[in-house]
C-alpha cells in the first residue's frame, strides 16, 4: 500500500515548535516536491490555548500524551525541552510505535541510551539532528557523510551565546559581563545563563557528537565542563598579541589511553577557519583519518534554523519508511555505529596533554622569573613564549607584575603541580588563569 | 534472508581506485562495526595488471565490464574517469541490476540525466557524492541535510588548484604562470590545465550542485564559465586594497527571472569565512530560507579524501537496502526531487545583476575620469569606490595610468555596454578587466 501522507504531531509550541510548524507550511509545495509525499501537521499539543490550530482543522491538545496516543500520528515532535514530561513523552510514543523527532540535547545527552535501546525494540526511528549545532546537519555528516573514517577528533563551537560574548570581548574590547546582559536581552542567554556560560549545554551537545563520532554511549557525567565567566579581557587581548583567538570549544579525541571529552575555553591559531566564527554562529571542525579535516558551519539556535533540521529529521524519516508509516527500522544506527564499544575509557581532565597558556600576577621583584622557571622546569614544562610587561609606572604603592607564559605540551597532573607550587610563591598575588591552547595536528583549516 | 556480505567491484585503479580499495581494507573493522554487514571487494578492473589482487583472493580482470557483468558484485565503483567507457560501463551495471558509485563529475554532469532516468527504471542507486568537492559531503547536506530549505543560493570554491594558484598569488605575489608551472609540479593541475583553470571541472560539480539545489535537470551547456588565466598580481593587490579576495566561485542562485549558474573569478569581502579557504581546500557557502547561510568545508581532491566519500556512498546504499543487495530504489532521489521542475530557465549571464571591480589603463590625459563617469552615469552604473594611482615618475615616454572603479549593482548587459564604450575612447590602451563582485546578502558567513 502506497502511504501519501504522513501526519507529524508537534509537542510544545514554543520557538522551535512554532518555527516547525511555520517552516511545514511554508515550505509545503518544495517538501512535497522533495518527497513525491505530503506531511501534514495534524495534531498539535502546547500548554496554552491556541484557536490558530482548530480553525485549520487540527486536532489541539493541552495535554501532550494525546499526540502519543493519537492513531492518526505517524511522527510525533517533542520540542517541550527539560526531561519532565519529555522523556515519558518520548517513551510513550515509542511504545505506541510512532517514530519520535527531537530538538533536546539535555535529554539525549542523558537519556538517550535508555530512549534508542526502547527504539530499537520497537523498530522505530528517534531522530535528533536539531538537538547538536541548531541548522548544521553534523549529525548527518558524522553518521553518514564521514562514515569511512575513523574518527580522529573533532572540536566545535557550539553555543552560539558564549561565542557571541568572547566575540564582543575580542572585536569591542567588552567586558564578559556587559556582554552577557547584553546578550540576555538580545534573548540569546536564558534569564539563568548557567547553562550557555558554564558550558552545561556545550557538555550535552558534545556528549552526543563525541558518542557519534567513536561509538560509545552516551556519558555525559564523564564530560569535563569549564565555562568562559572566569575570561578577562586581558586574556583576550594577550591571546591577540600572541596570534591567538579563546573560543569556547567542545572538543573529544580518541587517543592511545581513552576518550577526550572536554568543554572548556581554548586559545587557537587566528589563521584556523574555526577561530574566525564569529558572534553567535556554530562551527564543528571534524578530523577523520581517510578525509582529513572538515569544517561545518551555520547557525546554531534560532526558531528558523533549529527548524531546518526538525524537518529534515521528518523528511529522513519519511524516506527511509518507504511505503509503510511506521515499525520500519531507521537505516541508520542513532549512535552511528550498529555496535557500541564499550572497551574504552572516558580519560579524567587530569589525564590529557596539551600546551597551556598561563597568567600570573608578580610582586615586582628580581628573582620571581626564576623562581617561577626552576618550578615548571621541575616539573617537565618548557617555556614557548613569554610576554612580561613593564610595571604601570603611575601607580603609586605595590606594583603588580602581568606574566603570560605559554607552555610546550605537558600532562595537565603536572601543569597542576606546577600551577600550585607557582601559586605558593609568596610573590605571586593571585589565582593564576589558565586557558588549554590547541594546535590540531598542526594541520590548516 | 539477511544478506551480511556485500561484493563490491572496482573499475579502475588510479589515484581514487587505489585510495578506495586501501580504505576499504583500512578500515574494514571499524566500517563492519558501523554496518553491522561486511564490505568485500571481490573484483578490480584495471587497465594494468596488479599481481596484487590475485593473491588476495579478489577476482582481476582488464576488461572493465567483466565487472559489470560479474553476478557476484553488488555495487560497482566507477573511478575510471572520462566519458568512455565509462558511460557504457555505468549502463550496463545498472542494466545488470548493480547500485553504482562513481566520483566521475563530468560524466554526471553531462550525463546524469539519462543515467539516473535508466537507474529509476532498474530501481538501483547512482550515488555521486564524491563528484563534488571530494571528501566534503555537500551533495548529502543539500539532499538531505537540508531538505526542509527552499535554497536560494548557494557558492563554493570547487577546485582546488584554482584555489591554490590565486592563494599563493594572494600571499605571496606570484604571478599566475609561475604558480601553475609549481601545480602542475606538484600534481595539483593536470598535464593539460584546462579544466582546472578555465574552470571547466567547476562547471561541472557546479552544474551538479544547481540541480540538487533546486531540483532541476543536469544543464552542463548552461553554464556560464569563466577561468581565472586572465587575473593579474595587480588584481589581487588592488582587491586586497579595497577588503576583497579574489577567489574562483561557483554561484548558483535562484532569481525571480530563472536561475543563475555561472563560474567566474569573484570578489568577496575579506572578512568572509570562504574568503580564507586557502590553498587547495574546498568550500561550499548554502543559503537556505530557513537555516540562513551554513559552509561545508575541506579537501576536495587527493585519494583518501576522494574515497572517504566513495565509500560514503557505499555505506548508504548498503544501509538503505535493507537486506536485499539489489533491486532496492534509493530513499533519497537522484537530484534531491522526487520530481523535477522544468518551467524554470537558466539565465544567461548578460541577464545577472551584481557589482563589478574593473580595471583600465589611460594616457594621462586631462578630461578621461570625467568621460568615463559620463559612460557609466548613461549606463546607470553608479561609481562606489575609486583607485586612481600617481603615474610612475621615473618613467620617461608615454605614462598610463590605472584606474580601478568598484561600482553598484548593475545588469551585465549594461556593464558590457559601458565597457564597449568605454573600450573605445582613445586614451584608453588596453582591454578593461572586469572581475565580479558577489556581496552574498550582505550576511555575515
């Protein structure tokens, strides 16, 4: 039996739901053109009345679980966000056999283990693309486009806020805080900005392309999260002056010893694409072995974007059910991979080796530089590069020394070491800053 | 019945073949893991013997279509290049019932149209990804990444040695033949250079790129093509002076009138991402009407990154047949639409409208800027920016003088015109050179 139509139920209609709901119509005549198919929205459920909905003759539902129990759903949508009531969402609808889109990186990044194993059960396909980089199909490239490689490592900037702010930091010379209010009424950052600035949601987008790319599960409590509310504009302009940028990456690697998962603020090359993504775009750069280096590019969050991607899933799906709506598997594995490896660690922070930039602040005396050698020496550092300014002659009373010194690469154990035993020094006057500095293979892009 | 091997053939073992087959046996383990189902080369096709293959238990034969016609082979690969017989092989294997791969862009490009018609009718797939952009999987986001999009344009740099002569005359002030002589050295270019820098292979992953974009038939003979011999050091100076690049871009776009595809020598802001893809890197910009402007970037030729798309597409149509080997139509259509429009024309390139850079040179006579200014004033071509240079002092005789004029949007036709014009004052000594200027919506990408 040939099926024409597919009926899409939409669960939330808040930014994103409403941008899927727009884009499904307006982009109707070209989907349908697309597919040699129609998909109907025929079922919407939202908290808040809508009387937009009933008078085109679709089903409305305050209550969400409708849309799971509804027969005539082929797909249901959930763009509630948050796990509750999300994930029982999610799971009844699987049950029902209906295959599920999703725009929650929250959730995938945690549940999504449990969610693709009831999935693959019941030979339905949950599809995520809109939840990692908004618009930028890098699910679809790492699960399909880039399927014979291994992959190497990839790094990504994808919170379009924390990148807005390091942007304004870096062009404007503003500080983090003015930016980020400015941000919050711009409506970039949520009114609680944890999540944007402490690198929680980068930590979930990451968790799910770092599964994506070696075939892992999902362990998002592995994943070390650092945010960018301790930059300075000092670093910013120091990073400047060495040929730096800091941008806030999600980065994973595959090494000898284990997994890299690890969200935190990098400085790198200006010269790199990636450090040239500017305001509150996304970029992932993904290195394969047979490919090389790779760089998508686009926007991030974004009712319009995040919709692209929520529609494609639809369109993905429609495809590969050929004729029949529903209880056809997906073609492709939802972690990339037929079979996870479970035979490899995820390695502590402490456990990775990178070049590191460090900056202190010195009691103007002789000797501290050498103090200060004889310490990282001790501890395996070499010294690449060192910018120490001329105290600021006007000041009257204690003179404060900046040091920046940038690292050759070493075990972070031991730059911590180091950092502690530098930070004991009775002239060293605050907490020394430290920012990770990625080379990449030293390869351009 | 589960079918858990799959038999592919190789026709042809040069650069792309050879890194085929070796990433198919590289990888195997991890592809294996992937699939859940085994990829097995078991024939090469070779116009020279290779002992190789003998001894590892894969059938050799030097007649290509011995491939074709071997019941043991699920998909062939043609890496063969060229029209013949490459053309004859591809309709024969699928005639045979065989799913295709080639990486063979003029073939598809001039082709495609009834290879894929004969492919619908046998239900297998002709995938073609690595056609375009070699490792890059563009033609993946724009069937289906970015399947919910209405594209209103898209523009790459699409050939990498292009890309790498106007780079290295950008960054280190080479002239064009000295860096083709270093090209050809280094196996970027082809022993004839034609297709490379008269922008031929351009036109070919272009006119491949339109049709997916838009859901047209392959138009090869449509495209306007322009190579990048003619672009002088001085060009690349002055456009460096004014904030621009010159890169060599494929455009197409889609206009109220018909649709733009041309390849020509472009001038874009230097603060474009794509304006820093250097060397012999590839980029493809897309402008979706809901995603906004997303970039695909990295290697678009060599063998491995060639093949991580080869076997790409292996891997998809593998994961797409389910568990038959053959006979299985493709999910996603050949050209991204399950129907094509045909109402749509392709423009011809006096029909465009942009800005121009062009650059004259004039005895320097009193009187000259202002009969240009009055050409271009009866042309409707406004004058935005203006480089006029003191002569040489130091040289004796008849002194020229360069002017270069950016001007504002104008209609081909008319610039054509007011160079013609302009051509023909007498104090103006050689022919004008007119480079495009692309402004991309003015967005920020």
């Amino acid at each position: 039996m040939h099926k024409e139509k597919f009926n899409i139920g939409i669960c939330g209609m808040g930014t994103v739901g409403g941008g899927t709901f727009t884009l499904l119509q307006s982009n109707q005549v070209e989907i349908t053109r697309r597919l040699g198919k129609t998909l109907c929205v025929s079922h919407v459920a939202s908290r808040r009345e809508n009387p937009l909905f009933d008078t085109d003759g679709i089903r409305f539902s305050k209550d969400v679980f409708a849309v799971a129990d509804d027969p005539e759903v082929d797909i249901l949508v959930e763009v509630l966000g948050g796990m509750e009531p999300a994930l029982p969402l999610i799971m009844r609808a699987i049950e029902n056999g209906k295959h599920v889109v999703t725009a929650n990186k929250a959730l995938i990044a945690v549940h999504g283990n449990e969610i693709f194993a009831a999935a693959k059960r019941k030979g339905v396909t949950v599809a995520y693309e809109s939840a990692v980089a908004g618009g930028i199909p890098i699910i679809k490239a790492l699960r399909e486009g880039l399927a014979a490689n291994s992959i190497h490592w990839l790094a990504g900037i994808i919170n379009g806020t924390g990148n807005f702010i390091l942007t304004e930091m870096a062009q404007k010379g503003r500080s983090f805080n003015d930016v980020l209010a400015e941000a919050q009424a711009l409506g970039y950052a949520e009114a609680d900005p944890t999540f944007d600035v402490e690198g929680i949601d980068a930590a979930h987008k990451l968790t799910i392309l770092a599964a994506n790319a070696f075939g892992i599960a999902l362990q998002f409590d592995k994943v070390y999260t650092e945010g960018i509310s301790k930059i300075t504009i000092d670093d910013v302009n120091y990073a400047e002056e060495l040929g730096y940028r800091i941008k806030h990456l999600g980065i994973t690697r595959m090494t000898d010893k284990g997994i890299e998962i690890r969200v935190h603020p990098t400085m790198i090359s200006d010269q790199r694409l990636i450090a040239n993504v500017n305001g509150v775009m996304n970029a992932v750069v993904v290195k394969g072995d047979s490919v090389g280096s790779t760089l998508y590019y686009g926007a991030g969050a974004g009712a319009k974007a995040t919709a692209s991607s929520v529609v494609a899933d639809i369109i993905d799906i429609v495809r590969s059910s050929g004729d029949e709506s529903r209880g056809n598997p997906g073609n492709v594995p939802s972690l990339a991979f037929d079979s996870l490896r479970t035979d490899i660690p995820i390695l502590n922070i402490e456990d990775i080796h990178c070049e590191f930039y460090i900056r202190l602040s010195v009691y103007d005396k002789i000797g501290v530089m050498a103090q200060i050698s004889q310490i990282l020496t001790d501890h395996g550092i070499n010294i690449e590069a060192l910018i120490q300014k001329e105290p600021d002659s006007t000041i009257v009373g204690d003179v404060f020394v900046p040091i920046v010194i940038l690292t050759g690469t070493v075990e972070e154990r031991q730059m911590n070491k180091a950092i502690a035993a530098i930070e004991s020094l009775e002239q060293v006057v605050e907490k020394i800053t430290r920012i990770r500095i990625e080379q990449f293979d030293g390869e351009d892009n």
